[in-house]
C-alpha cells in the first residue's frame, strides 16, 4: 500500500517513460552471457577464416580451461559433436525462440551429457561422433551449465560461441543485445583501386594499385596524392579493429564508400547462410590475399556474390565508371563494344571525384580514409585511339598455327629489339611491350575481336621503352590468340612479331575438361567449379627444385592460381605405365621447394590419380614410402606406475602424406583399442581409463598408418603397481 501512495503525485508520461525502460533492459538481457570467463573477445563475427566467414564470436579464457558455459535461454541439446578438428566438443541448443546456439572448443560437457557421450562412443567404438537427442532428453533452463570452455578442434583455449537463426543461418550475436566494452575506432591500414577490364586504368596502368594512406587524426586518414583513374575501377580497402582490454585485432562491422559525399556503396555483416560461406573470397580481394598483400574488403559486388550484406544486389553495384568525358568519334567503338559493362556501375561525370571510405564497429566507433580520383584524360584518349577500325595491319594466318608451337613465336629473329610480356587478369590480358632499340612512335598490337573486327590495342607509354595495354577477354574469346606486335625504329625499320596466347576459355555454368599438352594431367570443371569465366593455361616442366621428393610425373603449373573458385574442380594425374610403386604416389600441391598432399583416389584402369582441390595452382606426383615416425609412447617400456588410472600418451608425425581417420591411428590398451582423443595441433593422442587398471602387468600399442599405406607400430609393456 506504502507503494502505490509513493506514486500519487507521479505524471502518466513518467511512468511509461520508466515503464519503455524497464522493457528495453529486459530485452537486453533475454539472452544470458555464455561463460563467467570474461566478457572479452578474440574474434568477431564475420571475420575472415580461410576461405570463409568467422560464424560466431570467440570469447576470451585467459588461455585457461574449465571456465563453465551457460544456457543462454531455455531450449534443449539439439545436437552433440565431438571431433578432433574443427569445434572439437560441441553443443548445439535449440532454443524456445527456435533460433540454435552453440558452444565450441570445450573441454568437457555436464555430467549427463558427458554420460551419454562416453555411452555412444564406447557402443560405437569410435571418438568422433555426431549425436542428435530427442527433444525431451536433455531439456535446460536459462543458466544450466552444460559444460566446460577447452582447447578441443582447433586453436588455443577460448570459446566460441555462435547464434543462428531458425534456418540455421549465423547471425551476429551482437543483435541479441550482448554488449561489450568497446570504445576504440578501426585502423585502416591500405587502399586498393584496381581497374575491371581492358578499357580501365588506375595511374596509367591497368594492373591493381595499393596506397597507404597517412593518419592525420583520431580515426581520419587521407591518401596524400591524386589517383588517376579512367574506366571502371573499383576500390576497396584493409583495416582492422581493436578493444580494450585484448591485443587481438578484429573485423569491421560496416563499410561504405563514398564519393562526393553520396553513399555508393555499403556492406554491414548482420548474418549469411552456411550455403555462401564460401563467398568469402568475393567479399575480399582473393588475388591480393594469395599474392601475400592481406586482406583486403571489396567495395563493389563482384559476378556470382550472393552474399546478403550489400546495399545493392546490383552486378557491379560500387563499381565507379569514369569513362563520361568527351565523345568519341563515328568511326570508333563504344566501350560496350569491348567489354561487358553490367547494370550496377556509378556512372560519374566531371573529372575530379572525392572518394571516402567509412568503416565501423558494432558500437559506431568509426574510421575513415579519404582522397581525390581525377579522371586520366592521356589514358581516355589512348583508349579511343585504339578503337578506329585498321584494316592495314600485317596480315596473320590463324591457320599457320600448329598445336604445340612455342606460346611466342615469331617470323623473323627480332626478339632482340622487341619483348611482349602477357599477364593475365579476370577480363583482360596486361600487355607489356619492351623496346631494346629506340622507336620512332608507340607500337601496336592488333589482332581480332569475337564480332570478327580487328582491333588494335591501345598502348600507353609506361616508361622509355615500355608500352602497356590490355587486351578484352570475355566467354567468346577463345585460344590460342592471334597477336601481331608491329613497331617502326628510330632508323625507320619496321619490326613484326607475330604472337600465340594460349588459353582454354572455360564459362561459368559449363562443364569442360582441360588437358595439358602431354595428356597426363587434367582439370575437370562442373557447372558450379565457378564464379567467373576463367581463362585456363597449363604447363608441363621438370620439377627440378623438388630434389628432396622421389617424383613420378612433371611439374603442372595450373593457372589462374589468383581467381577463386566456387565449389572447385577435379584435379587427374595419370602415372607412368613403368612406374616401379604407383600405389605409394600421391597429388601434391607445391610451393616453391615445399609440397603438400592434396590427395590420392585411384583408377587402376586408366593409371589415373584424381582429387578435388579448390584452388588452382601448381601440382605434381610425389611419391611417399616413408612410414610414419613415433616420437613417444607412454608409459615408457619397462615402466611402474603407481595409479590404476596411468595416462596412455603418443606422439607422432607423417611429413608426406599425412594420416588421416581414426582407423589409422590407433591406441590399443592389452589388445583391446581405446577411445583416445587426438590434439591435431600437437599431433598427440592420448586416453586415461575409465575405470582403474588391475595391478599388475599390462601392455600400451600404438599403430599409425599414412593415407600412402605406411604404417609404423611400437609395443610398451608397463606395470602397475599394487595400491
């Protein structure tokens, strides 16, 4: 009664002001925190992960375990993992919202589920496990604990923690009104502006430029110079965030680009689905990651990116397209002539653009990086000269070409006063032309278009004695390409060259076989292997830098090794008829003097070895013979021990093919096999009775076997001691 008299004198408004309050903090705190660890982070959502997207949060442990986790909501354990990679120990609770939580990484569960999994794992014989308990068997309130924060699956002690929506689809679990303590703004580190197709350059040139940007403030940064652009460029950028109270550094939140202050072009990470997570590579530069230059987010959607985090799902959508200034003449080509100008491109018109970049965490702290974009007149004007139809170039008899011949060849010995140099970019070819004598004009490169026009490649003057251009590649091009390089010296002497590329074109959506010049190698495309048209070159070569390998094909350069692909291709080496042990050969991917087994699946019929790899790049039969090598077993032969509960321990390593399954690596206790837990990190496998051992004598094996079939074996017998 004393309460309701307090509020006689109070306004209405007051009370429903205090009531919206006390709503909106409850609905802060629907879902409970998952551990007493700390309310500190290690990595956000979204962040990048090889290949793919960070699903959740990682929560700080102080390097330690045991830390106990929480029910964030009532709901029930939908689903148990364990394994010795990935998110180890697991627990997934589906919650009364239907969304599911799950915890990763721990060392243990609560004691019933703990039961439930030694009981499925000892009936099945078998660490690794996935278990899917009915709704009514392990029901929680908000606050249970089901477990305990670990080291499991891989990284170092921490907890991830994960939402996802009723889908299944991961979403940020910022959006649940979790809170930390956050009050520190990105660092943006690097600027990427790089030119999309063959009519397009940034400072004079058509390859990708990165600048560093001077901070000049709390949270501002500006790039000192002017870039010059011309064509359809687009930007983006690296940066990482920070917090208070960790060292590590983090992902943004959301991104926008800027020019002339209008919102072009935004990305915000709120949620995605497991089917895309591998648009990762979409959503970052993938050349500039491979190439070693970082991570880079794009600020424009690239071909195929079905990720939900735009502003636009306009193909092109960021892309700037500064190509409106000046008309060209009736007798030349419009750009969309040459290349493919999708529908979400920026239009701009004038000739100096402010560009800025905005990136932010959850909480606003935010950052940006500004500068000025000129349009590149010299380069508009090259480009335009280049599309007036010639019709008096040398003439180049495609049917002169014989499969086989050098990628280069030319009529006559003139490859000491000229040098063409091809690189190959998503839609275009970098042309790189290198005088040895001193030329009277620019050079010229012609050859002819899909529409059966000549076209002559605009070249710019890079340097004294360097031209560049860039000639257009699109799903109609197709190899070997005709060029015919033409240049008139300071003496007055005309100089021809006449040029293959070759090339298979492989289009999106299609499935194609391509085969190196040998036959023995060759990459099978499915109609999902994409996200782009690629442009496919192998080489066959002795791989002289593997002394240290006993190889039993050439070395097969792949490329393109810096476009991603979607789901990948099918990789298929075939071995030699002679070869002396095909059963112990395997594929390996090499770097430099380093190789790393891809796989080995046989076809004994056609002496074929396939696998799948989802990257292009450099590959070669290696041969393994060597067994796995054992570095410890405990307890040591002859030992006493003096407990019922001794821990069995093993360390071993495979430097060739790896081993692979829990069937190869197996720990046996007086013959009987184990259910032993396997560090990948370590490389340790390990197991402590459930249940103490008799005193006495009693016998620890270890077998380990390597995906080429070598195995290696060691035997300890150990007593224990009466207690």
């Amino acid at each position: 009664m004393k309460y309701m008299t307090s509020l006689k004198n109070v306004k209405i408004p007051m009370i429903l002001f205090l009531i919206v309050l006390v709503t909106l903090s409850l609905q802060a705190q629907d879902y409970l925190w998952p551990t007493n660890a700390s309310e500190l982070l290690t990595s956000s959502f979204a962040e990048s992960r090889p290949g793919r997207f960070h699903a959740g949060i990682d929560i700080k442990t102080w390097g330690q375990t045991g830390f106990p986790i929480y029910a964030v909501r009532s709901g029930h354990v939908s689903r148990i993992r364990v394994s010795p990679f990935g998110y180890g120990r697991a627990v997934y609770l589906t919650l009364d919202t239907g969304e599911i939580v799950v915890y990763g990484h721990l060392e243990k569960f609560n004691a019933d589920i703990e039961a439930y999994v030694k009981t499925e794992q000892n009936r099945r014989g078998s660490f690794a496990l996935q278990l899917y308990p009915a709704q009514n068997m392990f029901p929680v309130e908000q606050g249970d604990v089901l477990g305990f924060t670990g080291q499991s699956g891989v990284g170092y002690p921490h907890l991830h923690f994960e939402m996802r929506d009723a889908h299944s689809n991961p979403i940020n679990p910022f959006l649940k009104g979790y809170r930390v303590k956050d009050t520190v703004g990105p660092t943006i580190t690097k600027l990427l502006i790089q030119p999309l197709d063959a009519l397009s350059s940034v400072d004079g040139d058509v390859v990708p430029q990165i600048y560093w940007p001077s901070r000049i403030g709390e949270g501002i940064y500006v790039l000192a110079r002017e870039v010059q652009v011309f064509g359809r460029v687009a930007l983006g950028f690296s940066a990482y965030d920070t917090m208070e109270g960790v060292t590590n550094k983090f992902g943004t939140y959301r991104n926008e680009l800027y020019i002339n202050n209008q919102l072009i072009f935004a990305g915000q990470y709120d949620r995605f689905s497991y089917s895309v997570n591998n648009h990762f590579n979409m959503d970052r530069d993938y050349r500039q990651h491979i190439l070693g230059k970082g991570f880079f987010y794009n600020l424009y959607l690239d071909y195929s990116n079905q990720l939900p985090f735009y502003s636009s799902k306009k193909l092109y959508s960021g892309v700037l397209d500064i190509s409106q200034n000046g008309s060209p003449s009736q007798n030349q080509l419009q750009p969309h002539t040459l290349v493919e100008i999708p529908a979400g491109v920026s239009e701009l018109s004038g000739s100096v653009f402010e560009f800025k970049v905005v990136c932010m965490d959850y909480w606003g702290n935010t950052s940006q990086v500004s500068g000025i974009l000129r349009s590149d007149e010299n380069s508009r004007d090259s480009i335009h000269q280049g599309y007036e139809k010639k019709n008096d170039s040398p003439a180049f008899d495609l049917m002169s070409y014989t499969p086989g011949d050098p990628c280069y060849t030319m009529d006559d010995d003139s490859s000491a006063l000229l040098a063409l140099t091809p690189k190959f970019y998503d839609r275009y070819i970098r042309l790189q032309v290198d005088a040895k004598v001193e030329l009277s004009r620019i050079p010229q490169v012609s050859g002819w278009l899909c529409s059966g026009k000549e076209y002559r490649v605009p070249l710019i003057e890079k340097s004294t004695n360097r031209y560049i251009g860039a000639w257009p590649l699109s799903a109609c091009v197709k190899g070997p390409l005709p060029l015919t390089l033409c240049a008139v010296t300071a003496d007055q002497d005309t100089v021809v060259q006449k040029h293959w590329l070759e090339f298979t074109t492989i289009a999106r959506g299609q499935t194609e076989i391509v085969e190196s010049r040998d036959g023995m190698c060759r990459i099978a495309f499915s109609p999902r292997s994409l996200f782009k048209d690629i442009f496919v070159r192998t080489r066959g070569m002795p791989a002289e830098d593997l002394k240290n390998y006993d190889i039993g094909s050439l070395l097969y350069t792949i490329e393109p090794y810096d476009v991603p692909l979607n789901e990948g291709v099918t990789l298929t080496m075939a071995f030699r008829e002679n070869d002396p042990l095909p059963g112990k050969l395997g594929i390996y991917q090499v770097y430099g003097q380093r190789a790393i087994f891809v796989g080995n699946r046989f076809n004994w019929n056609e002496r074929t070895i396939s696998t799948g790899v989802s990257a292009l790049g450099t590959f070669a039969l290696l041969r393994d013979i060597d067994p796995p090598e054992i570095y410890m077993l405990s307890p040591a032969n002859g030992s006493r021990v003096d407990t019922g509960y001794p821990q069995l321990r093993a360390s071993f390593h495979d430097s060739m093919s790896g081993i692979s399954g829990e069937g190869n690596r197996l720990l046996k206790l007086d013959g009987s096999k184990v259910i032993a837990e396997y560090d990948p990190e370590a490389k340790v496998l390990f197991y402590t009775p459930d249940a103490p051992l008799e005193p006495g004598p009693h016998v620890v094996e270890l077998f380990v076997k390597d995906r080429c079939g070598n195995a290696a074996t060691l035997r300890h017998a150990f007593r224990v001691e009466a207690l």
